[in-house]
C-alpha cells in the first residue's frame, strides 16, 4: 500500500484490526490444548444439531406432502 492511500480512517482501521488480531492471540496462547478441544466438540455438537434439526424437518415436510397427497387419491 502507498503511503498516498493511507488516510487516517484507514491508518485507524488498521491499528484496530491489528489489536484484535492481538487479542485473539493472545486468548488463544491462553488455552490449553484441551480447552480448545473442547470449545471445537461444542462448536461441532452445536453445528450438527443445526443439521439434523434440519434435515428432519425436510424429511416431516416430504411426508405431510406425502400423507396430503395420498389422501386427495383416495376420496
């Protein structure tokens, strides 16, 4: 980047990025390995749950549709 392009909006928005940056490593640096190991299972179990929650209700809408259907057919 050229020292022409640095306003002090950007200059300022750099200096915050890079003292989130830090922050975050210093979180990270903190943890132990199991600490993270921990938090990916939680993030993971929650993600999946998100999934499944999902995918069962695909599943609850293609059958009423199925159910729906059979039922027109047979009055």
């Amino acid at each position: 980047m050229s020292l022409r392009n640095l306003t002090k909006e950007r200059r300022d928005d750099i200096l915050k990025e890079q003292k989130e940056k830090h922050d975050k490593l210093d979180g990270l640096q903190k943890k132990t390995p199991e600490d993270m190991y921990e938090e990916d299972i939680l993030h993971f179990e929650s993600e999946y749950a998100k999934v499944r929650r999902r995918i069962c209700e695909r599943i609850f809408k293609k059958e009423d549709k199925f159910l729906l259907g059979d039922r027109k057919r047979t009055s």
